[in-house]
C-alpha cells in the first residue's frame, strides 16, 4: 500500500507546486493520473519513484515511512518501482538486451537468471529478434516496449508510466494499454499519466486528477469528486 | 562497442568514457605523472650526489704552506721542512686529527699541472707544501684554535676543512629540494583539482543517465563503481605511461648531457632503486584518484534524494 499524507512540494524558495496531497493507492489498484499542463503531475510522478522528497507531509511505501529510510534501503525501494518515462530513456550506449537487463543487475541478479528472463520478456514485448540492436536504431515504437519491458522486468509493485500513449497511434496506444491492463491483473498496481481522455474514458479505472497543486480524487463511470481516500 | 567497454566489466554501464575530455584527461594524468617522476628523480640524484660528496669531502681538511714569505721571499728548502715537520708533529698530538700526509711534490705538480702545464719544469719550481689530514670535530672553536697554533708554527699556513663551502652547498641542495617539492605540491595539488573536475564534469555531462539508474534503485556503491571503473581504466595506464615516458626522457638527457663518469655529477641511471622509489609516484597517482573520485562521487551523489 502507497499512502501520502498531507503532502506539499516546493522548489527552492518558490510556490508550492503540490499542496496538501493526500490519497492512498491499495495493492493492485489502477489508477490514472490526470491534469492541464503545469499541474503537478510530473511532480507527482517524481515522488512516487521517490526521485524527489516532499517538503512538508508523510508518504509511506510498502509499509515503510520513507523518511525514517536510509540511502541504501531508499535504493531497495526504488528497485520495487518501474518506471516508463514518455521520451523512453533508453541507454543508447547499451543493446536492447542490456538496457532492459539493467534493473536485474542494479539487484545483483546471476547472469544465467538475467539471460533468461531479458530474452523471454524481449520475445513477449516481440522484441526477440531485435536485443542485440542500438535502441536509437529502432522505432519509436519499439523503443517503447524496451522502455516498458526494463520497467516490469524486475516484476515491481508499482509501475508508473508517464504519457504512454502520446507517441503512439491509436491502435497501437490501445494495445499498450492491453499490457498495462495484463500486468495489473498480475498484480501490479498502476499509475498512468495521461492527457488522452479517450483512454480514460475507454478504461474504467479511478482517476487522480491534479489542478495547481490540488488532487483530486475521480470515481469511474459516475465520476464522484473526493478529496482523500480513494 | 567500444574497446573501453570490451575490457571493462559488465558491470559498466554508463558511457563515462565517450564524449569528450577523456583523452585530456589521459594525457594530462600521463605528463603530470611524468613530471613528478622527473622530479622526483632529480630529487634523489641530486641527494645521491650530495651523499658522495659529503662522505667524500666531509671531515677532511688540509694545510697549505706556501712557498713564499709574507715579502714575496721564497723560503729556503730547510725552512719549509722545517714548518712542515712541526706542523705534522702538532697534529699528531692532538686527539682530534688523523691520518696526517704530506702530499709528495709529484702530486702538488699534478695539482697545479692543468694550470702550469705537465713538464718536469714545475718540478723546479718552490711548490708550496700541502698536508691532508682527517679532522674528527667540526668544532668551530676547536678549529680556531688550532689555526692560530699552525700560524705561530708557520706563519703564512692556511688551514681549509671544506666544511665552510660544503655548508653553503648543502643550503643550496636543500633550496633546491625545497622547489622540488613545492613544485611536487604544486603539481599533486593540480592533479587534484583535475581528477575532481573530471568527475564533476563527467556527472554533470551524465546527469540523465545518472539520475535514471538511480531512479531504478542503483545504490551509490553502484554509481560510485561505475566512476571507480572510469578513473582506474584511465589513470593507471596513464600513470605508468608517464613512469615509462619520464625514463625515456631522462635517459636521452643523461645519455646526450650527463654521461660524465664522476661522482661529482648528478647521474640519472634507471636502475633498480631509482624504479622502485619512482614506482612510488604513479601508484600515488593511482591511489589519489580513487580517493579523490570516490569522495567527489560521494559528495555530489548526496545531492540526490
């Protein structure tokens, strides 16, 4: 269970960008995370992956205040959050079997167990033929589904995706979701951020809808507006 | 891939070696190792040198009695023998001086031969008279004294014990060795600064791919052994290649400049003890830079949440 509490964040001496956030997010819940331009999300995002520390308020993670965490259980943490962020940042030094190998070796995985379970989500993702490829020599596209294949390679309890269907047709923006519905029924608990009302409208999944700094909680369907609980 | 990524282990990830400034980085390490090499040789020549002279030197003295009187008189052969002979019998006596020789009248000629030329002529002429001896004290007083003891025996005798010049070569010594290691300082200082700039520049350059990796969970050990596996794979062939570079050039200096057989020469030999005391400088090198690049890791690593 994710569950942030009265939480504020501010750069440097500015404005608050996120004011008195507050939700809980239930194992192997989905939600979306929506909002105008400006509003916070990528803020958001930023705690919830734990790039960021909030300025006011508690966030607890997996049972865990994540104040009272050192660096090194920090970094376990973050190993439990996959992340697939809209330009993809894909390592382009890397092949597309190390790019996605990469969290596996961040949790010191043997190289017999890390051959194996890259290759076999690289055939799923039908990237198969393609692991030994530079990304920067493959489609937006597929480079997408090494961004989402090194995001669930280390089976994580969150998985976050930033915009994922803004690069994407629709067909394919759909498929995608398809993945994400997948994953979540194996138990992943989901945020997606998007812009793309069609999605959330086609997905009946809670939304988190963020207005300068204020969340807001959305129920599918009948769109009750909350603030707190989800 | 790369060359750097095939040696590397698999546990490199990050492309620290691309994009530029690692060649410099190379090179400056190289020459500045070099530098501190060449000085350092220097450094332990020139202390070789001093060594041989002060053992060859130190605690010797000698006594010239001129030939001529204080009006311009050559003294009879008696006369002379005469001074000289009491002035052997006075530093026999005493505790402090040893070995006392009269140098023959063959090798004074010898002496002053490159001055007055090598024939028999200056065998003719009144040589003055020269004792060595070995004098125990450098007592200042001690030495005073016994001047004024030699002068009432003969009065126009000069006594030298080398200590004085020796003295005055020694503080020179030393004030070269004082540059040399502010120069050393200097220099380390500098390298200092460079291994310390290259790793802030090469996270601010991968500031991307460094904040991805730790946004995925890599723990700082792992970021730090990705700087770790850069500096080393760069520094310790640049290290060795300035070892390698300084002892070719000190070797063409002293082949071409100081190849005089003499003691009284600092000699540049790249022999067994000059490379286990140079070896010293690139491992320092070495060492400083996984210092220097794993606390500068560590500081700017401790700006990330």
């Amino acid at each position: 269970m994710i569950k942030f509490s009265h939480i504020g964040l501010r750069y440097g001496i500015g404005p608050e960008v996120l004011s008195d956030v507050n939700f809980t997010l239930e194992p192997g819940s989905f939600h979306f995370l929506s909002g105008p331009s400006g509003s916070g999300k990528t803020s958001l995002m930023s705690l919830l992956y734990l790039g960021l520390k909030p300025t006011r308020g508690e966030i607890s993670m997996f049972g865990h205040d994540i104040k009272s965490l050192s660096r090194e259980q920090l970094a376990y943490m973050r190993q439990k959050v996959g992340v697939v962020f809209q330009d993809f940042r894909l390592l382009n030094n890397l092949t597309a079997f190390e790019n996605v190998a990469l969290p596996l070796r961040l949790s010191n995985k043997s190289e017999k167990q890390i051959r194996s379970d890259v290759s076999e989500l690289l055939e799923w993702v039908e990237l198969g033929d393609y692991m030994h490829r530079n990304p920067m020599t493959l489609s937006g596209g597929q480079q997408q589904r090494i961004a989402i294949a090194r995001a669930v390679i280390s089976k994580p309890r969150l998985l976050l995706a930033d915009e994922p269907t803004g690069n994407l047709d629709d067909t394919i923006g759909y498929k995608l979701m398809g993945l994400f519905e997948q994953l979540n029924r194996m138990g992943t608990t989901m945020v997606i951020a998007t812009h793309n009302q069609q999605i959330m409208d086609q997905f009946y999944h809670k939304k988190l809808v963020l207005n300068d700094g204020i969340l807001t909680v959305e129920e599918p369907r009948n769109m009750v507006h909350a603030q707190g609980e989800v | 891939m790369s060359l750097f990524q095939r040696i590397t282990p698999k546990s490199y990830i990050l492309p620290l070696h691309k994009r530029s400034g690692s060649v410099q980085f190379f090179t400056i390490i190289m020459l500045m190792t070099a530098m501190l090499v060449i000085i350092g040789a220097v450094q332990i020549s020139l202390m070789n040198t001093v060594q041989k002279w002060k053992s060859l030197i130190e605690h010797q003295a000698s006594i010239e009695i001129p030939s001529l009187d204080e009006n311009g008189r050559a003294y009879s052969s008696d006369e002379l023998n005469m001074m000289t002979q009491r002035v052997v019998a006075l530093l026999e006596n005493i505790d402090y001086t040893r070995d006392v020789q009269i140098e023959s009248t063959e090798q004074i000629a010898k002496l002053i031969g490159p001055w007055l030329g090598n024939d028999n002529k200056v065998l003719d002429m009144n040589l003055p008279v020269l004792i060595n001896f070995n004098i125990q004290t450098d007592d200042k007083s001690f030495i005073d004294q016994l001047t004024s003891r030699i002068k009432k025996l003969a009065p126009r005798a000069r006594l030298q014990t080398h200590q004085k010049w020796l003295d005055k070569f020694l503080q020179l010594v030393r004030g070269i060795h004082g540059i040399g290691l502010l120069i050393v300082s200097v220099t380390l200082v500098a390298t200092l600064f460079v291994i310390s700039s290259t790793v802030r520049a090469r996270m601010a350059i991968y500031k991307k791919e460094l904040s991805l990796i730790h946004i995925m969970g890599a723990h700082d050990r792992f970021i730090l052994r990705q700087f770790l596996i850069y500096l080393s794979y760069l520094t310790v062939p640049a290290a060795f290649l300035g070892l390698i570079l300084a002892f070719v050039m000190m070797s063409i200096i002293s082949a071409l400049f100081l190849n005089a057989d003499t003691a009284f020469i600092p000699h540049f030999g790249v022999n067994g003890g000059y490379l286990i005391k140079l070896l010293f400088i690139p491992l320092v090198i070495c060492f400083m830079s996984i210092a220097i690049g794993s606390y500068t890791v560590i500081n700017e690593m401790k700006k990330m949440p």
